[in-house]
C-alpha cells in the first residue's frame, strides 16, 4: 500500500479504515462530509483551506502527525 499524506487523494484517505476513524474522531461525520465526496479525486492538501470551518490547524497538525505515525508501522 503506498504511503498515506496530505498529498493523498481524499479516496485514497477514506479508503483505509484507520484513517476514516481517525478522521471521524477529530471531526465527527468528517468522511460522510458531501464536499469530501465531491472532492474524492482531490488530494487532503488541496481541499483544506475549502473545509476551514471544520479543519482547524490543530486538527490538520493532528492528522499530519496521524498519517506520520501510520507510515512509521510499515
């Protein structure tokens, strides 16, 4: 499995069950979001600025970490 980041497309994110429950921990209902559905061929960095409201920097620092930390298992 390639290695997941922030330059992963929101498919490839919501693909893997860690991240879609680490996503939904930090944002309640965050991979059942429209705009991450509409977006699913984007990468997580292109579509955060769209998602503000919900992403603030402590919950993007917080999945960078995540994602770090996923890569580091394999």
């Amino acid at each position: 499995m390639a290695k997941l980041s922030i330059e992963s497309t929101i498919k490839e994110l919501l693909a893997n069950e860690q991240v879609k429950d680490k996503l939904d921990d930090l944002v309640p209902g965050l991979s059942k979001n429209p705009l991450l559905a509409l977006a699913k061929n984007k990468t997580l960095k292109e579509v955060m600025d769209k998602l503000d409201d919900l992403l603030t920097d402590d919950v993007i620092d917080q999945i960078i970490d995540f994602l770090k930390d996923l890569k580091d298992e394999k």
